[in-house]
C-alpha cells in the first residue's frame, strides 16, 4: 500500500513495548477477572486533529498487542502525542476514514483487528469478551456490539444513540467501504455478538456538535453527488421533518428528556444541511 500511495507516512514504536508481561483486573457482572495483556488484538484508530485524547485512548487501550493509529493529515500536534504513547503512527492526507482504517488494518500483524476511534473506549466486560475470541480461534469473522453514547453529561439510552451498534472487531482479510459517512465493515458471512459496550463521548459540547455536523454535511452531500443524487425542495422540506419524528418520538429520543430533544433537533438539522449542501454544490437545479 506505502509504495502504491506516496502520501502515506510511517512511524514505528509499539504499544506492547510498554505493556508486555503485565496483567489488568476487570470487574465484570459483580466478579473479577484477570486477563492477561497483551491480547492477540491490532486496534486500528483513524484520527484528525486529536492531540487532546489521542494519548488517552491509546493509554486505554494498553491490552492490546499492537495500537495503529493512521492520521488524516491533523495540524496540531497528534502524530507526535501518539508516538510518544507508544503507538504505531502512520500518515494517509486527504482521504477516507474508510481507507484510514484499510491502511491501518493491512498494517496489523495479529489475526484480530479492532476499529477504535479517538473518543471511544473499551469497556472491562468487551474487553474480557475480545480476550476469548481471540483465544477461540474460530468462530464468525467479525463481531458486533453496542455502544453506550454520552452526550451533554447524560447516557442516550433512547432514540438512535440508543440502539447504536456496529461491527468493529474481526479479522484482517476484512476491509470498509470507502464513502466519505458512514463507512462501514465489508462482510460476508455470519457476525456474532458480544455483550460489552464501547463508551463513546462523540461531542465536548453543542459547538463542536454543530461543528461535526457542517463537515459530515459536506460530506455527506459528495456521497450524494456521487451517487447521482439531485437536490429538491421536497427532500429539504421532508428529510428534515421525518428525521426529527422518527429520533424523537418513533424511537423515543423524548425519554432522554432535554438531551434527547437537543439530540434529535440536531440530528434533523443535519439532515437538511446535507441536502443544502447538495443544492450549493451545484448538482442541479431543484425540482
């Protein structure tokens, strides 16, 4: 891959280095249970501009065998904090999220990768759960779990934040798709389940919220271009709309109380961003 894109860049130190011979205790479901690190797992981390979690999620991630964090060209100071974490830095500007992770995942040595990024982490039960896959050695290719989403000091236990689940740990044959959002995991066959969760704290407030939203907009209107995708006033007026009833009372987003409804206003907000976007890019004319 590094010859075929000259844009690449590596940087080699290791995760295991810091880690070999210890042991972590993992409280799960009232007992204890000792795993030994590090686990036969690469976790795989996309970043840009990062520099205040990256050496967190790596330090978290201290059972692994191997940490690989690929960068999409960050302007502060998070290829340089995640080598001194002890992470395996390689440099991908100008692309996908998807082909950060592809070039992260064709980097790993061990037979399991997991798809980490940079505000999630591994809860103790998850953790102990990729320990006996691993020790498996056979089974589904790939495995999914939930995830547990904070957002404005509160757990999102309803609407779309609470059913959230994705497939993140499997095997290195496996790669993701290369859309601009929503990249996801390219798998034939059977995906099992795990019972742990992945904590993930996507925003630090309401302005880094609403700064997300305006670049994954833009992406997400490329997607659509690409795709053929015309703007309409029926999708701004629509879209929008249906996304707001659908987050906040089809899937009870109105339970998370204030959260919830800041959530799902947001949420349509996107929405009708994304088809401006569309309309501003010059797709064509509304119809």
């Amino acid at each position: 891959m590094s010859e075929a894109n000259p844009a690449i860049g590596f940087g080699f130190s290791s995760v295991r280095d810091h880690t070999e011979g210890s042991n972590f205790e993992a409280e799960s479901g009232g007992a204890t249970a000792v795993a030994r690190v590090p686990i036969a797992v690469t976790a795989v981390i996309p970043t840009l501009n990062e520099s205040a979690q990256i050496v967190a999620v790596i330090e978290a991630l201290g059972w692994a065998e191997r940490v690989i964090m690929v960068d999409g060209g960050s302007t502060d100071d998070t290829v340089a904090r995640a080598k001194s974490a002890g992470a395996c830095v390689l440099t991908l500007s100008g692309s996908t999220i998807g082909s950060q992770r592809n070039v992260g995942i064709e980097m790993a040595r061990t037979r399991w990768v997991l798809a980490i990024d940079a505000d999630e982490r591994v809860d103790s039960t998850l953790r102990n759960e990729i320990a006996r896959v691993v020790d498996l050695g056979d089974g589904p290719p790939a495995y999914g779990f939930h995830f547990r989403n904070e957002y404005l000091g509160r757990e999102l236990k309803h609407g779309p934040w609470g059913r959230d689940w994705h497939v993140r740990l499997f095997v290195r044959d496996l790669r993701y798709s290369t859309t601009k959002v929503h990249e996801g995991l390219e798998v034939q066959g059977a995906v099992g389940h795990l019972d742990g969760a992945v904590i993930h704290r996507p925003y630090r407030d309401i302005a880094h919220h609403a700064a997300k939203i305006m670049k994954y907009a833009r992406w997400g209107a490329d997607d659509l271009r690409a795709k053929g995708r015309r703007p309409s006033v029926w999708a701004l007026a629509t879209r929008p709309a249906w996304r707001f009833v659908r987050d906040y009372f089809l899937y009870s987003g109105w339970r998370d109380g204030i959260q919830g409804f800041i959530a799902a206003v947001l949420s349509a907000f996107a929405s009708f961003m994304k088809y401006a976007f569309l309309f501003d890019q010059g797709a064509g004319k509304p119809v």
